[in-house]
C-alpha cells in the first residue's frame, strides 16, 4: 500500500472489481487504485481475458470489455489461459454449480480463506446430446449478448455525463472564475463550516452550473417535493416478514443499497406487512442519501401500488409526473455524484448524509425540453425486440437493438437473459436436451 498514490498513469486493481451482479469489470475508487509506475507490472490485460479470485471472494469472475495496458493485477486474482469455448466456460463460472465446487474444494479458514489454483479440479460439465456443438454455441451467444449489453449500458451512461458537461460547457455566461476564500456571511447562510463546500475545486464545479446561459433552479423550484422513504421499524409498521423471492401481496423494496452506479435495481426485496405504507409512483426518484455509496438513484418508470424504498433513501417526487423532467434531473444527479460533488454537500461521519435542508442549494441547470429529452432517452427508451431469430444473426440483431434501447431496458434485457442463462445450463447440468430458442426475449 506505500505504492498507493492519488493520480498516476498505472491503476492497481483489486478482488473488489469482481461483483456477483455483472460480467464486467467494475471500477470504483476501493477496486481500482493508481499506484507508482515504477512497481508496475504488465499483465498484458486484452479485451475478453477473463479474471478470476482466489482470495477474498472466491471464485467470483469478470470478463474484461476492453485492453487494459496500464493495468496490474492483485495477487488475489488470476487470469485464466483460456482460448478455447471461453464465453461457455465464463457462463459456469458465474453460475452457482461453479462456486459450490470451489466453496467444497477450498477449505474454511478462520477469516481469510485462499483457493490457489484448486478453481482449475471444478468440473465444467458439457451437453450430451446430437447437437451438442450448436448448444455449446447458442450458451456462447448469450453469453457474449450480456456481455455486450453490459458494456452498452457503459457506454451510455457516459454518454449521458458526457452531454451533460458539453452543454454546460458551450453554454456560459461571459463571466470567468475566479477564487476567494469564504466570508463570514457564507457561513452564516449555509450555516456550515466544513470546508469541502468551501474548496476551490468545489466552487469552480458549482460556478459551471451557476453560470450557465439558460440559468439554473433547485429541485424544488422544478416542481417536485422531498420526503424521506418509509420507516419500516418494528416500531413504526410493527411486526413484519421480508422474502428474497416475490410473494402476492407482499411489498417491493427497492433499498438505495441495490441500486447500481447506472441507475438500476439489481436486487430487492419483498416485504409483508398488514400496514398501509408510502409507496412510489411514476415519475418518482429514489436517491440513496447516505454512507460511502450514497448519490445513487433509480427512477420509477409506472406506477406501482405496492413498490416503496425505505427512510434510507430520499423520494423526489414530481407532482405533474415528468418522466422526461425526472429522468434528466436523476442524470444530473449521477453527474454531480460522478465529479464529487454530492459528497461535498453532504455532512457527517462514515460516509455523511444529505440532508433534508441541503436540497434546496443543489444548482440544477435549466436545460432545454429537447436537451433533456436526449438526455432522458439515453435512460429510458423501450424500441420492439426482433423476431425470427437464430445462431446466425442473434448477436447482429441484439447488438441492433441495444443500440436503439434505454439503460432501463437494456438491464431488464440482461436479467432476463441471464436468468434463462441459468436455466440453461441447469439443463446441461442434469443431462436434461437443451432447444435452441429465442422467443424469450420478445416483448
């Protein structure tokens, strides 16, 4: 960790860059670290290379969506020498037929537990059957789909940042920046003293939104009201039964702790209760408020009469329900949140909070209808899926409708497509025939 620096041209990266949720690498502040070039390390890192953990969370593996020349490895990681059906072998190491065999194999250690190279004894089962190539392929398609899209929803959300910053941009007022320290009335107006808020770093952000052309409002001079989500103590609802898996009846929870950095849900909950609770509806924006991963956000898309978040998360709801209006104002969020910002205007200990009061002093700028129409599209478009698909223009076709799809749909896409996935190779696993069928991905 002495190598560990602030800013280098060489990245460090960690077990924590493998989550059980994606097939892609995931690059946060805690998975990838810049470290000194002189240490560095070349792993010759090359698109579709496969990473796998040996400590830490064992077994856990990620494909990689591009090269990574600047790149090392952790000692807890291992890059497979595959060539051969990689995107078939990759589909069973996420699946837990895999990671039972290691979790057998490995033996349990005390805190830390360490595979070496045991991951290399796990069987990989194949199809036993007269087609048995075209099902090694079709398991390969879809692999290879959810890899792509995947990295589709990558590529637009930083295609929203990058909108975002343009518009900001080419869009000021003639008026340069310039840097004081703050006066004694700054403090007094925001009654806060930390000096994040008050860095220059911070104020030069804060000036590109303050200055733009078409100006800028607060949430709620935007129309929408801010509430805390529903309290669901012993105390306040009573007794109550959660479930991993969906029930009739029950409650859909939507924790700002399942929802990812692109503004998805890849998790929830379910929750029984006999009592009537705040629930969410179109239009509705759920921010996670607090800790290290606060500042992420999902938009409800339709109303829903039994989804609710809990007091964790903060609901910006708008009362005419402008999908379009929530969707950008949700983007920009993300935006402000990816330059630092949202940490900087939050206060307290272990990750801080934004609080209550704070809402009204985050600058939104006043964008144009159409500007926050592209912007919102690039999250939320649902175009028809294709028919008549087939091993041969599969990938084509998919890649097609990726390319026309929202962020919201291309992850619903994903999910649907991996659990079929599963259910798959649970097939193959049982030496149950496998069809080649499509028909699962039409709208």
């Amino acid at each position: 960790s002495i190598n560990y620096i602030s800013k280098s041209t060489h990245y460090f990266v960690r077990a924590k860059a493998l989550q059980p949720e994606y097939f892609l690498p995931f690059w946060d502040t805690e998975a990838v670290i810049p470290i000194r070039p002189q240490v560095f390390k070349n792993y010759n890192l090359k698109e579709n290379d496969i990473l796998i953990s040996k400590d830490s969370n064992i077994g856990e593996a990620i494909i990689l969506d591009k090269d990574y020349p600047c790149y090392m490895i952790s000692g807890a990681l291992y890059k497979l020498p595959i060539t051969k059906n990689k995107f078939y072998l990759f589909a069973f190491l996420k699946h837990n037929y895999f990671r039972n065999q290691i979790d057998l194999l490995v033996p349990k250690g005390s805190t830390i537990r360490h595979a070496k190279t045991l991951f290399l004894d796990c069987k990989i089962p194949f199809p036993n059957q007269n087609n048995s190539d075209d099902i090694i392929k079709y398991i390969e398609l879809l692999t290879q789909a959810i890899f792509k899209k995947e990295k589709e929803i990558k590529r637009k959300n930083q295609i929203i940042f990058d909108l975002i910053e343009k518009e900001l941009l080419e869009n000021q007022k003639n008026k340069e920046f310039t840097y004081s320290y703050p006066k004694f009335k700054d403090l007094m107006n925001l009654n806060r003293i930390n000096a994040g808020i008050y860095s220059e770093y911070f104020c030069q952000k804060n000036f590109l939104i303050k200055n733009y052309k078409q100006g800028y409002s607060n949430v709620r001079d935007l129309g929408f009201d801010v509430s805390r989500g529903q309290n669901l103590q012993i105390s306040c609802i009573g007794k109550s039964i959660y479930s991993k898996e969906y029930k009739e009846n029950f409650y859909t929870v939507i924790k700002p702790m399942h929802i990812s950095v692109f503004g998805t849900a890849f998790s929830q909950e379910y929750l029984g209760s006999h009592k009537k609770l705040k629930t969410l509806k179109a239009g509705d924006i759920v921010f996670g408020a607090e800790g290290f991963q606060k500042g992420r956000s999902i938009v409800i898309l339709k109303d829903e009469d039994k989804t609710i978040t809990n007091i964790h998360g903060i609901i910006i709801n708008h009362v005419k329900n402008n999908i379009t209006l929530s969707i950008f104002v949700k983007c920009f969020l993300d935006y402000l949140r990816t330059i630092g910002l949202i940490d900087l205007f939050a206060v307290g200990g272990n990750g801080g909070s934004l609080a209550m009061k704070y809402w009204g002093v985050i600058p939104i700028p006043n964008f144009s209808e159409p500007k926050q129409k592209e912007i919102a599209e690039l999250y939320h478009k649902p175009p028809i899926y294709p028919e008549e698909l087939n091993l041969k223009n599969f990938l084509v076709e998919d890649s097609k409708w990726n390319k026309q799809a929202g962020i919201i749909e291309i992850d619903k896409s994903v999910k649907k497509m991996k659990d079929f996935l599963n259910k798959v190779l649970d097939k193959i696993i049982n030496n149950e025939e496998v069809q080649i069928d499509f028909s699962f991905l039409e709208q």
